[in-house]
C-alpha cells in the first residue's frame, strides 16, 4: 500500500532533489550524505541496507547516497541531518564531541570491550547498542539536535592497532614517535606511551607515513587496508591482553523526516536493522581479514607489545575509568554512573552470550595472529546466531510500535 508523505517533510539539499509528492501516491527519497567512498566495505552494507529499505517499505521510501563528503563531510552531517540537507544516514559524533558532550564521555571507554577478535566486535556493537537505545540521556542529545536516533552508539570498529614504518614495541621504541590518531581518546592514550599524537584527514595518512611526517598511525586493520598504508608502515602493534579505544558511530535521520513517515513505515525500515546490523559486523570483519593477502606481498610484520608498553596502556584506561565520573558532562552525576554501570554490565552480559552460549568462544581462534595464521574466511564464520539474538534482545523492544 502506498503512503502519502505531508508536505511538511523538509527540503533536502542544495542539489534539490526533492521528495516527490502527488495526488494518490508518493515516492520518499532520502538523502544520504555518506562520508566514505562508494568502493570500502562500509559503502558496500549500506548500499544492501538502501535496498532492504526500498523493499521493505514496498518502494515508499528510497535512499539515494552522496558518496564521500559530497553532501556533507563527517564533521558536518549532524548538522546537515538536523537541518534537513540529509534526511538519514551514519553519524559519527566523535568529531564534535561539543554537540554530543553524553555520547562522547561514553565512547571514552569503549576499551571496555574484550580484545579477542570477532568475539569483542559482535560484543562491543550489541553492549553500545542496548545501552544506548536505552538511555534518555543519550537520546534526547539527538533530538534536540532535530534528529531522530535509529541507531544512537554502536561500535564500528572495536579493534585499534599501531601500524608504523619500524617496529614499536615498548615505551623507549614509542617515545617520540609521531603518531596520528582520530582524537580524543587515542591521543590520549599515545600520550601515555610517550607518542607525539597530531591528527590530519584519513586521506592524508599514506603520504605522510610515505614521506616520514608520520612514524605511526592508530587505525583498525580494516583502514590500514582500504587506505593502502600497509604499503608503507608494514609493523603492525596489536595485543592480545589490551587494545586502543574502539571507534563508535550511530544511525540517525531528520527528525521531522522521520515523524511524517507514520508509525507503520517507521516500523518496516526498522526491520532491516536486524540484517544491517549482521551485515555491517560481518563486512568490517571481512574487510580486516584482508589483511592476509597483503602480508606476505608486503613483508608486513606483526608485533605483540613488550610488558612495559601493555601497562602503560592498561593503566591509561584503568585511570580514565576511575576519573570517569569527574569528567561526566554537566548533569546529575547519579545519570551518569548508572550509564557507565549499564555499559559495563552490558558489555559483560554480551561477552557472556556470544562467548558460551551462542558459543563463539569454541569457534574463533583466540587473537588476531592466529587468524591470520589460519585458513578461515568470513564465509566460514555463521554471524546469524548472533543477529538473531540482537534482534530478540535489543532491537524488537526498541521498534518504534513497540516503544
């Protein structure tokens, strides 16, 4: 059945493509303003996730995604989706941490998750996200801002590793070295170890290691693929004890967008979350697993870091946690801790469930080296049982009917 949307939904961007409305019936075409390039991983689950929407709500609405900036840049799309530019699409908050002062407190300690690979991707993605949805304080951040939050934290990539031009292994091989990180958390974290952390566009990051502006750089394997930087830094630094902060992005559309749909069609774009949701954690770990063909063409090596290295960054985050509610935004302190206490028993819930009783434990190899060391692709991981449960647990309750 087709819906007619009211004129109320707002204008779109400055290329006008313009909601078509006519008498009987109507088509609803959201902007996407897509910060990545249409050929990454990232790009790839969210072209599949248009489609499911487009069929879901049986063609009443479609997505047309802006690849790489050109509606909004990153740091600029939660005011293009506030103000109407973009109707729907990823956010990542990281980069105004003053607009979204509860949500960046809250990523501070997305380190909070297991380093074991997969396992601490599927965990860090389901904690953020029951936690978040969830969360008044988190949400009505979004909604004074005019936007909706579908999806309000979840953590797109969970594990950050060193990659550098000559091994970095322990604090007298990090001190000095010139780092770029995506801020915050990260520069301090690499201040801890001695680093000299500066930040610069990801698409800058291969020239300056290639010239030697950077000795290092803190990234996912998944980025250290896409961006080629493996190419020129062939060290790779990861731990099998402890790993940097995890990066965290949300899903939000234009709140007066998402009002005119009507509960009916809301309903039927949140269905797709159940496979957006195996998809997006499936394509980022496929993308990491890349990694393998590029070793040996590269003569890439990897490092577990020294005892000295590890507690440095161990008692970085240990301090963090423990100064977490003096640093709490302005507010009641009480909100505060019970946020912080939810996401820890989150993480330790899921942790739970994907390790033993959906029993994951017995079927990922422990660390990264001994993936890689492996023959298993992501085809051979079934990610099904763990979307299933995501669904049952955190994203039904929270469909907007249900609410």
């Amino acid at each position: 059945m087709k819906r007619r949307i009211g004129p109320a939904i707002l204008a779109v961007s400055v290329m006008a493509l313009a909601t078509a409305c006519s008498s009987g019936a109507s088509s609803n075409t959201a902007q996407y303003a897509h910060p990545n390039d249409p050929s990454t991983w990232l790009a790839n689950a969210d072209k599949e996730w248009a489609a499911d929407v487009e069929n879901a709500t049986d063609g009443d609405v479609s997505i047309n995604i802006h690849w790489s900036g050109a509606l909004a840049a990153a740091p600029e799309a939660a005011d293009a989706m506030g103000s109407g530019t973009s109707q729907i699409g990823i956010l990542y908050p990281i980069y105004t941490p003053a607009k979204f002062p509860t949500w960046a407190w809250l990523s501070e300690y997305s380190f909070l998750s297991d380093p074991r690979p997969v396992i601490g991707d599927m965990q860090a993605y389901a904690a953020a996200l029951e936690v978040s949805l969830n969360s008044d304080l988190l949400m009505d951040e979004y909604r004074d801002q005019g936007i909706e939050p579908i999806l309000p934290l979840f953590e797109m990539n969970a594990g950050y590793h060193l990659v550098c031009t000559e091994p970095v292994t322990s604090l007298d091989d990090a001190k000095g070295k010139t780092v770029r990180t995506p801020g915050g958390p990260w520069e301090r974290e690499t201040t801890a170890l001695g680093m000299a952390p500066t930040q610069m566009g990801v698409g800058e990051m291969y020239e300056a290691l290639q010239r030697g502006v950077l000795d290092c750089s803190v990234n996912p394997l998944r980025d250290m693929v896409a961006f080629d930087l493996i190419e020129v830094a062939t060290d790779i630094t990861m731990d099998d004890e402890v790993g940097f902060t995890g990066f965290n992005a949300a899903l939000g559309a234009n709140g007066g967008w998402w009002d005119g749909l009507g509960a009916e069609t809301q309903d039927e774009i949140w269905t797709t979350l159940k496979d957006y949701s195996e998809r997006f954690v499936a394509s980022g770990l496929g993308a990491d697993l890349e990694i393998r063909e590029k070793i040996d063409e590269y003569d890439v090596k990897i490092h577990e870091m020294d005892p000295d290295m590890r507690e440095a960054l161990k008692e970085n985050q240990d301090q963090r946690m423990d100064a977490a509610l003096s640093n709490a935004p302005d507010g009641s302190k009480e909100q505060y801790k019970e946020l912080l206490t939810a996401y820890t028993e989150a993480m330790e819930k899921w942790d739970q469930i994907i390790t033993d009783e959906l029993g994951y434990g017995e079927k990922i190899p422990a660390t990264w080296s001994e993936i890689i060391a492996s023959d298993m692709t992501i085809d051979d991981i079934d990610f099904g049982p763990f979307s299933e449960r995501l669904w049952d647990e955190v994203l039904e309750p929270a469909m907007p009917s249900n609410r």
